[in-house]
C-alpha cells in the first residue's frame, strides 16, 4: 500500500475531518490515496467536484466533451461568467485546483464512449456518474461492472431527485445491484426529457450532487453504511423523501445467473436514440433563413404553426398560432392544406412528431418542419431571440 503523509498545511486544512472519531487521519489517508473519475461536470459534477476536492480526494478525474454556457450558470455553480465558452472540464480543474492545490486532477475532454471507456475508467478506483442521459447512464454503469467498480450514481429533473450505490461489494464480501437490476431497459426515446427539455430548478443539482458526494467518501473511507441496495428519492418540491430497497436481477445481462453480456454495446442504439437526420427522415424541411425571407416577403404567405407549451412562447417566440403538440390531433381544423404550412418547436424533434402524426392520420402533404427548431433561428437570423 502506498504510503501518505501529510503537509503541515494539509493537516492544518483537514483538521475538522482529522478530530472526528470514526474518521481521523486514516479516513483522511484513504481519500488522499483515491482515484475517483466523474463523469460530467455540469449541474451534479458542479457541487461533486467542489466538495471532493476540499475534502482532500487525492486524485480526481473529469470526463466532459462540454463547453460552459450561459444557460449552465443557473445552477452549475463551478462555473462563472468569465468561464463561458470554455472547455469544462477545463474550467473545473481550474477551479478546484483553485479550491485545493494539494490534488491532482487529470481532464478527458472527449465524450465517454464504448470505445474508450474501460481505457479511462480502469484507473480509477471509482466512478460518479453526473450524467443528464441514458445512453452514458448504460455505458458508465455497464463499464463499472465489467471492471468490477463502484458506480455512485444520481440523477436529476424537474424539483426531483435520485441517489444510489451501484455494483458496491460491502464488507462481508457480498456485491449488491447495480443499475441494470434498476433498470433493465431504457425508457422510450422522449419519454423522460433531459434538463435541456424538460428543466431542473437551480438548487436540486447542489442538494442531489452534495449527497453523491458524501457517498463517495462514505465508499472510499468505509465509514457508515452507503446505499447500496437502496434508491433515495428526493422531492425538492413537497419536500419529501423515499427510500426504496433494490435487489439483484437473476436476469442481469451483466452479472445475474446466466450473464450474456461481456462487453460493451452501442447504447445509443440501445436506448432507441436516433440522429437529426433520421427523426426527419423523409420530411419535408425549411431552414431558418429560408422562413425569414418568406416571413419577410409580402407576397408568400404560409402558415406558421408553434407545437411547443404555452409557458415557452413567453421566453420566445417567432410567431405563428400555438397548437401544442398533445393537442395537434384535436386541431386539425385549425391547419390550412391549401397553402404551405410551417411548424417549429424548440429544437425541431416536436414539429417532426406533430407532422409524422398529421401525414400519417390525416393525410397531410403540405408540411415543412422548421430545421432546428427556434434555437436555429435565434442562432442563424435573429441573435435577440433567447437561446433557452
């Protein structure tokens, strides 16, 4: 085992840990002496990363392909303005280093994939998933097993969030679950929408990441009894919590009685994912400045459908009536088939459904998808346009 000694400033910054009984100097040399990779360091990376670092966790890793943006300052709070358009991993370990200089940080400015991840992740002795989507949640998990690694997970949404313990081997030798026995299937694709869609209020991110943290000191150090086994379940909103027993799945592909998985897959294909091109396959398509000039010119009339929710049209808004898609299929009344008809939404996934759904039930052949959605427009024909 190597050895750790301590500075007299290090001792001097640790003391708080070092005079609590059930931890003292050896809980602290068992952190000094720790790797531990995170994955993602957004909203759950952001408070993970921070209390990792002052509490002394010898080596660290960040895995992020991400550049800090505007919209992450409501709740990632690693990051500051000055920080924006910055790789962030980058930024992170800037600002830990900033935190505790007595760490060693190492950055993977690249996206975690099946080709690369059992290369980055058997270094470490363990990993925190801080991930917003499913595909990773699989792979981060999937790796961890075939690598026999704890895997301390959490995820986030809304005013909702989750902490766990997975593929965790306690102290009488047994392995407990890990997200597979959770989770053996993914969702549907669009069923659960990430923050991006769907949102997070701004202090669940430092509640949910906090205890993620104490998690991964609690399975690094050995001290109290870590989840796992159990799912905790956070309702920032009723203030109200659960706790829910898990249990291994003899069906586990990975590790339950006649395993059929030994490495691993393509998780976007698994989770049902597809790419821009194929959710508008076969769609007819318009570019923002294409619209533009249209909405510019007199002389073209069309009609300009928004599928999103009400409450977005008042973050922004390029016109055109508002038939929300849950309710497209009761409004067909409302949609001209004698002229050309544009629909949008955020990001263009939605009005792709919307016209799909018109065309195959209603027999629509007038349909152009708005390519990218506002956030197209905003970024290719009017910068005053919020990019939400």
């Amino acid at each position: 085992m190597i050895t750790v000694d301590f500075s007299k400033a290090e001792l001097e910054r640790y003391s708080r840990h070092l005079v609590i009984p059930e931890f003292n100097i050896e809980g602290q040399r068992k952190l000094k002496r720790a790797k531990v990779l995170v994955v993602g360091s957004g909203g759950l990376g952001s408070p993970m990363l921070l209390y990792l670092a002052a509490a002394g966790v010898g080596n660290i890793g960040i895995v992020d392909f991400d550049v800090v943006d505007d919209s992450n300052l409501q709740r990632q709070v690693l990051f500051d303005v000055n920080d924006v358009g910055k790789l962030k991993a980058e930024a992170a370990k800037d600002r830990i280093l900033a935190l505790n200089p007595h760490i060693n940080v190492t950055t993977f400015n690249m996206k975690l994939t099946s080709e690369n991840a059992l290369n980055i992740i058997k270094d470490y002795d363990l990993i925190a998933d801080g991930t917003d989507n499913f595909p990773t949640r699989y792979l981060v998990n999937d790796a961890a097993v075939l690598l026999g690694k704890p895997n301390v997970y959490a995820s986030i949404y809304r005013f909702e969030g989750q902490v766990s313990v997975f593929n965790y081997t306690n102290k009488n030798g047994v392995l407990g679950p890990n997200y597979r026995d959770l989770f053996p299937t993914p969702p549907p694709p669009g069923f659960v929408p990430s923050c991006a869609e769907g949102g997070v209020i701004g202090v669940l991110p430092g509640i949910i990441g906090s205890l993620q943290a104490n998690e991964v000191i609690k399975v690094i150090t050995g001290i109290g009894e870590p989840l796992s086994g159990r799912l905790f379940l956070f309702d920032a909103l009723n203030f109200e919590t659960k706790t829910l027993k898990i249990r291994r799945d003899q069906n586990n592909p990975l590790n339950g009685k006649n395993p059929t998985q030994n490495e691993l897959i393509d998780y976007e294909q698994f989770c049902g994912i597809v790419n821009d091109n194929e959710v508008t396959n076969g769609l007819k398509e318009i570019s923002a400045i294409e619209l533009s000039s249209i909405l510019n010119n007199v002389n073209k009339k069309l009609q300009l459908i928004d599928v999103r929710e009400p409450y977005e049209t008042e973050i922004a808004s390029i016109g055109g009536e508002l038939i929300p898609l849950n309710i497209v299929a009761k409004s067909v009344a409302k949609i001209d088939r004698d002229r050309q008809v544009v629909l949008y939404c955020k990001s263009g996934k939605r009005s792709a459904d919307a016209i799909k759904l018109l065309e195959a039930q209603f027999g629509f052949d007038n349909l152009y998808n708005l390519k990218g959605g506002i956030l197209a427009f905003a970024k290719e024909v009017d910068n005053s346009i919020p990019m939400y």
